[in-house]
C-alpha cells in the first residue's frame, strides 16, 4: 500500500509549478560583466543575423544567365608578310558571335606561304637537332617538332650542330618574341556586354541595359558606376585598368581578364534598387608568378589554292585579351 501511496505522489508531483533560486551577487564587475554578455548576444542577433545577413530572409541563389557579347572598332596593320591589313571584329574576335568568353587579338606573328614539302626543322625545337642521320629517325615525328623525320641532317657547318629534315608545311614557323603589339589602339575597342539573369524561385528577371526608349543612349554611353550604371558598353583599355594593368603592356603578349557580374538583391528594397556590380581581375597571373605563365597565345592557320590547284597557307601566331565573363547573384525577401 507505501509503494502504491509512493507512486501516486510522485505522478501528481509532475503537476507541480517550481521555481528557481537565485543568488545576487553584490559585485559590480561581475555584474557589468554580464550585462554585457547580454547585449553582446541581443547585438549579434539583432545586428548581424537581422540586419547585415538578412537571417529572417528566405533567398535564392539559383540564377540563370544569359550574356551576350559584341566588339566595335577597327585596326590596321603593315608588316613585311601581309603587307597593309585591315581588320574589323570579324577578323580580331574569336569566336566571331558572342559568348561569355571571347579571345580579341592585339598582337600576331605570321609565317605566309606556307606549303607541304621537304625542309630543315627549327633549330629552337631539340628533339629535331642533329649532328649526323643516325640522329634523325626517318618515319618518325619530332617531339613538339613541325613534322615528320625523312632520316637526314641538314649540317650547314662541318663542326656544328644542324636540324633533321623534315616534310611537313614549309618554311616552318618563325620562331622569335614580340617586341610591341600591331593592334596597339585595340584599348579604344568597345566590348558591348548584355546580361539578362532570372531567379525562377521568386520569379525575378532584370538586365544590365538601361530601360529607355532613346535609341541614342547605347551609342554614346560608356559605362561609369556613377553616371552611368547600367551603360553595358566597355572600353577595352578601361577593363585592363580597373583590372590593375596597363593594355598596351598586356597586349603584346596577350592575357586573361575576368569580368564577374554580381547581382546580390535585397527584393524588400525594391525592384529600382537591385543593381548590377561589375569585378574586375587578371587571371593569367599571379603574385608570386609573374614571368613564366603569364600571357596568352594560339595558333591558326589560313588556307588558299594557287590557280595551278597547289594548296598554300598561312600560318598565324596570336596573342590577345581573353575575356571569361562571369555571372553570379543572390536575392531574398
């Protein structure tokens, strides 16, 4: 009958309100002390997870992008191979319709009049150096070479050493550096660069283009974060300048450029008040590194039939700008 009683106290006691005891410490320091912890905690949440990060926000990173690139301006050039030549966006920009990364030439070496035949190989390649035939494998490839061994040395010297013969297309490249870029007013090019982005959560779409109806505007602006934000045209030389870089010095040996387009949009704010933020960076180089890896070049080549049906080409070294355009972005409400 106790163990029974016993039970019956102890489920009704679940039923009983408690209260705690406190103890008041008569001690200033210790208790600014922990008022402060107090507000150091109400001032984060408030401040920091409220305020700064949006905490009470429900976001969306999931944007969808779309970029649309176009070059405007035009250059000429006069070497010994080509002569007098003027190019436009068709002949400097590579791939000729815009993506969001393009390739813009400044600079080139040509080799013309190029032909398949018999010919010393360059002396600058090594596996392709000789000092007899026995150094030359006939029916085999020169490593990083331009063509196939037929077994001979081609020694202009008796005691020097000469390159192995090879077939392939004749006279092989030139092989010597830049010493200034031919396209150097490629800085005056403008590069149009038109973003849609939409964040399909809270069905939000915008573009980096002004919304106006003067037909006008995009042919005069450039863009400028104060006066004119939502101008998409560029300045090439302008890119490599808020990238830190001088054009001319990037464009005798090419280079990589990033643009990143950041849209982080508050949408409690207002649609008028989410903007496009526009980066700048070099991206061939590094600060440790700023001799081996740094530039960018191609090669391609042209083709053309002489009226006797021999078929010649012309083959092109280029160094140019790389541009990687980058989209990211971020909205909550």
């Amino acid at each position: 009958a106790e163990s029974l009683t016993a039970l019956i106290a102890r489920f009704l006691s679940l039923c009983d309100y408690k209260t705690e005891k406190y103890i008041v410490a008569k001690n200033k320091k210790v208790g600014v002390l922990y008022r402060l912890i107090q507000l150091t905690i109400i001032g984060y949440i408030i401040g920091w997870v409220f305020l700064s990060k949006k905490g009470y926000q429900e976001t969306d990173e999931s944007i969808q992008s779309s970029v649309i690139t176009k070059l405007k301006g035009v250059s000429v050039t006069n070497t010994s191979e080509s002569g007098v030549v003027v190019w436009g966006p068709e002949d400097y920009v590579i791939p000729p319709q815009g993506e969001g990364v393009l390739f813009v030439v400044t600079n080139f070496l040509e080799t013309p009049n190029q032909q398949l035949g018999y010919c010393a190989e360059s002396s600058k390649v090594v596996d392709g150096r000789c000092r007899s035939d026995a150094d030359c494998r006939g029916g085999h490839t020169v490593v990083a070479g331009n063509g196939l061994m037929s077994g001979r040395c081609i020694v202009s010297d008796v005691n020097s050493t000469g390159t192995c013969e090879i077939y392939g297309w004749c006279p092989v490249e030139k092989k010597f550096k830049p010493q200034r870029a031919l396209l150097a007013n490629a800085e005056n090019f403008t590069i149009y660069i038109k973003n849609f982005i939409q964040f399909p959560k809270f069905s939000f779409s915008k573009s980096n283009v002004l919304e106006t109806s003067d037909e006008s505007y995009l042919k005069s602006c450039r863009y400028d974060e104060q006066i004119h934000p939502y101008c998409p045209i560029f300045e090439l030389g302008d890119i490599t300048r808020r990238a830190g870089y001088n054009f001319q010095d990037m464009a005798v040996y090419g280079g990589s450029v990033g643009i990143m387009i950041d849209w982080d949009c508050d949408l409690d704010k207002g649609y008028s008040q989410c903007h496009p933020q526009y980066y700048f960076t070099r991206l061939d180089t590094t600060a440790c590194n700023r001799s081996v890896a740094m530039g960018f070049n191609f090669r391609h080549t042209r083709y053309f039939k002489h009226h006797t049906g021999e078929i010649h080409r012309s083959l092109f070294k280029v160094y140019g700008v790389r541009f990687n355009i980058m989209v990211h972005g971020k909205v909550g409400t």
